[in-house]
C-alpha cells in the first residue's frame, strides 16, 4: 500500500495520497498520473516526499475514513510528528463525504498538518470563509458523487430491461460469449449465454424440488454422492441451492434490483409452471401446517394432511418394530408404520375415534381413489371439463360490458349536443332557456358518471371470468400432467402430487375415509357437471379395507 522514497528530508516532509474509486481506473493508470503530478509538483515546492500512499478500488464516497487503512495510517503519523505535509492530486482523493471530509481535512490542519493539492493549492482555515470554502468543496464533491451514481444506476437499469448482461458473477446454468455487440468505446462485449451443461444440472435440481419433494439439504447429498459438483469443483451448499430455486433467471428474464428484462427464450432453462410451483413449494414449506410435505423421505404417501374423524385433530406419523420368526428359522425386524392420533392416546375417551391407523392400508385406499380420479379426468375431453357454461358466462359478461359501453357513448353525445346548444342559447336561437339548459348539463354529466361506473363494473367482472378461465385451464393441463405422471413415478413423486392434489384425507374408526380435494379440482368437476349432467365427481364417503 506504501512505499518509502527518502527518509532524509532536508525542507518540509510530505506524505501523498493517490486514491483511485474503480479497478477500472486502476488498469487505465490513474494512480501513476497523479503520482506524477504530486512529485513534479513537490519539486516545484522544494518539498521531500518521504512516504506515499495509494488506495486501489476505494469509493470516497462510500466508504467512511475511519475504515480506510491508508486515512488511518496517515493519522497516526501526523500525530506522531513524522511528516508537514499531506498532499494530494485533487482535494477529492481525500473523500467526497461533506458529513465527514471537511472535518477530516481541518483535524490534520489543527494537528499542524498543512493539506495541499497539486491542482487546487493549499487548504488553510485562517477565516470563515475557509472553512465555508472548505465544507463547499466536499458538499460539491458528494453531490457529484450521488448524480454519478443516480445515472449509473439508471443506465444499468435500461440495459436490464433491453436484456443485457450489465456485469457481475455469472450465474450457474450460463456462461459469457460474444455476439456481437458492441459497446460505446466500440469494444465487443460479452452476454449471457446458456451452458448446456451445467443447464441439465439445474432441471435436475428443479425436478427433484418440485417432483419429488427434495429439500435443499437433501438436494445437497444427492448432487455429492452422484458426483455433481459446482464451477468450481466443490460441492453445491444449501444457501446456494436455495438462491438457485428463487433466481428468476432460469425462467429467461435478466433481473437487476427493481428492473427486469421481458422474456428472453433464449436464456429460458425451466418451464414457467415449474418455476411457480418451486416458488409456492417454498413458500409453503416456511408456513405451519403446510400441505406440502418438509420432505418426501417417508415411506407414507400422507403427511400433514390426514386428519382424525372424530376429534379433528392431525394424525401423526410413528413407527415401531418388532422381530418376527421366518419360515426358515432366521429372525428378521419387522417395521410397523401408523397414523397415530395422539389427542385420542393422550385423553382417553374424548376421542371416540381409534388410536392408530395402518399407514399401509389407509395409502392403499387413497392411492386407488386418486388412480380412480385421474382415470376419470384422462377419459374426459377437454370440452367436457372446461363446460360451454362458463364460455357461455363469459360471452354474457362481454355483452354486458360492450352494452355498458354503447350507453356511455349515448350519455357523452347527449352531453355534447346539449354543450353544442350553449351558443344557440347565447345569441337567442334557442328554445331552452339558460337554466333548463344548465340542469340538463349537470343530469347529463351525472348519467355518464354512473355509466362508467357501470363500464367499470362490467369490465373488471369480464376479466375475473377471463382469469378464471385461464386458471382452469392452467389446473387441467397441471391434472392431465399428474394423471399421466403418477403410474410411472418414485414414491416421492407421488408423494408430491397426492399433496397438492388432495386438500385434506379424514379417517375414521373402521377406516371410513373421507377425502376432500382441492378447491380449483371441485371447481373443475363443477363445470363438468353443469356440461354433462353428471353429478360432480366426490371421494366416497367411506371406504373400508
């Protein structure tokens, strides 16, 4: 950081600063130009620089100088007595903080220090105009400072929302590759490219989030014992996996702070939906009681969303074990998995439900009605479950807003034809006097208030319809993808779909189950009933094994 030139200083002793803001500056040779100019500028003064300081890559104006190691230094040397003069190339090298500069700048001048710069002369504090010139100069140099940084900010803001790489760690899952743009000092530069790659690790990573309930530190081991390691060779912590699932990146759009490019489908690693329900997965999995499960490690396809009949309460899931004798004589663990209700085990008698239940035979049931379900949906068309009722409904509501419209349209002509009448009333040529013709304005003007009022209305209830359309659409398509999904998954997979497509299973004594799904599942089977004349598709309200 320093470097002694002579210890010998036979007139006044001088230590220089040279500060550069930017490794940028550093690589154009900003340090070198004011070291120049500082020297020359000393052997004009007959001064004998006997130590200088450079500081690389350090903002005066964000970083205060009680965390500037070389402002330290020099301190502790000025109170020491080792030097007479600190000179600068420009007094802005020193800082830009008119909260703090200012005063840094006369504490050396009152510790006997003379402050000079090669460019502006010597700083002194002889009158209040000094030290007003002095808190000038840094309020300038601060406001400076903060126009700099508002126009960069706003010029990376633009080159975001043109989709441009603006700088910055790259992103696993891409790589930087020239395409051909050229930037205003007519360089070629670098943007964003997807590395085919490392882009089949991050599907991996988002299939196993979302398919089969990984959670990050399982994501963890399974990428370790397969071999899968990072750019750089090590293995993919948690915190990095979680920030890999929220980065919006993978969907094809560049995000910077506030602002975010359009879809760029060249960039595009995962698939919208999958990219949602990842996010809803984690949402989730931060809330009590979630329907998703923490993990899909289990061997029960229910958890946290079995219920108790009787008391209401949550089942539990325990396991125990026993040894059985095998036919050959060898004695081998059995493991015994049950749904437990442990309000009815710990307050006998106020559940009249039982204490336990067979995880084997309760996932047996559920397992044949959800197979029983998606049968049902595959078999139906598309037509049969999105009903013409609801196109039907949405055709209604576009009449009644385009009607709404037609009628303000109506009550603005009225109103410019009685507007148009005001100088017929004027020269006399009129047969509605003034005052009529006033109240007529005034109804008029009230009328169309009403009626875009009702415009309003009727638009925003079109819309509701539309997105609701839209909606179902997205549920069926998420449906038909289970459907054709659940034969062919792991476990954990079918683990995953049960919990979002089952909103809550009730087990009673002599495992009556009752089975609720999903409020957007019956809303589907709704449509498809008012379409077929068929009785909305329910889970039966027991079943016994």
């Amino acid at each position: 950081m320093d470097k002694l030139i002579n210890s010998n200083a036979p007139h006044k002793r001088v230590y220089c600063l040279y500060r550069v803001s930017t490794l940028g500056q550093v690589e154009k040779d900003d340090i070198p130009m004011q070291k120049q100019c500082c020297r020359e500028f000393a052997e004009t003064q007959g001064w004998t620089i006997i130590k200088e300081f450079s500081e690389k890559g350090i903002s005066g104006f964000k970083v205060s100088a009680k965390d500037r190691d070389a402002i330290q230094h020099i301190q502790q040397d000025a109170v020491a007595g080792k030097f007479d003069i600190l000179l600068v190339f420009m007094f802005d090298r020193l800082g830009r903080r008119d909260d703090e500069t200012p005063f840094v700048v006369e504490w050396f001048v009152k510790n006997g220090i003379e402050v000079w710069s090669a460019m502006e002369g010597q700083q002194r504090f002889d009158s209040h105009v000094d030290k007003l010139m002095n808190y000038i100069r840094y309020w300038q140099a601060s406001g400076e400072s903060l126009k700099t940084s508002v126009r960069v900010k706003t010029r990376l803001s633009q080159l975001t929302e043109e989709g441009l790489y603006t700088g910055g760690s790259i992103p696993f899952g891409y790589k930087l590759e020239k395409k051909g743009r050229i930037n205003k000092r007519n360089r070629e530069v670098f943007d964003l490219a997807v590395d085919e790659n490392e882009a089949e690790i991050i599907q991996l990573i988002f299939h196993k989030y979302v398919d089969e309930g990984y959670g990050a530190q399982r994501l963890c081991r399974f990428l370790h014992d397969n071999g899968i390691k990072s750019r750089d060779g090590k293995g993919f912590p948690n915190t990095s996996l979680n920030r890999m699932i929220k980065n919006v990146l993978y969907t094809g759009i560049i995000k910077n702070g506030d602002s975010q490019s359009q879809y760029i489908e060249e960039l595009r690693i995962i698939d919208d939906n999958v990219f949602a329900q990842a996010q809803e997965i984690m949402r989730q999995r931060t809330q009590p009681h979630s329907s998703i499960p923490l993990n899909c490690k289990g061997k029960s396809l229910l958890v946290g969303n079995i219920y108790c009949a009787h008391c209401g309460n949550r089942l539990t899931l325990t396991t125990s074990g026993r040894n059985k004798k095998m036919p050959d004589g060898t004695i081998q663990k059995e493991v015994r998995m049950r749904y437990q209700c442990h309000y009815n085990v710990r307050h006998p008698g106020e559940c009249d439900g039982q204490s336990g239940y067979s995880v084997k035979k309760v996932d047996g049931i559920v397992d044949q009605l959800v197979r029983m379900k998606f049968s049902e949906i595959t078999a139906a068309s598309e037509s049969e479950i999105l009903s013409s009722q609801h196109e039907k409904d949405i055709e209604l509501a576009n009449s009644k807003c385009e009607m709404a419209k037609k009628h303000l349209l109506d009550k603005q002509k009225e109103l410019d034809d009685y507007k148009g009448e005001t100088l017929k009333v004027i020269r006399g040529q009129s047969k509605l006097s003034s005052d009529l013709l006033n109240t007529l304005v005034a109804e008029s003007e009230l009328k169309i208030q009403e009626a875009q009022t009702s415009v309003n209305t009727a638009e925003a209830e079109l819309q509701e319809l539309l997105e609701t359309s839209e909606g179902l659409k997205r549920e069926y398509d998420q449906l038909l993808s289970w459907a054709d999904l659940y034969d062919k998954s792991s476990f954990e997979a079918k683990k995953m779909i049960v919990s979002q497509f089952i909103k809550a299973v009730r087990v009673g004594r002599d495992y009556n189950i009752e089975v609720d799904f999903n409020v957007s599942f019956e809303e589907l089977q709704s449509y498809r009933a008012d379409h077929s004349g068929q009785e909305k598709m329910q889970a039966p309200e027991s079943r016994t094994a």
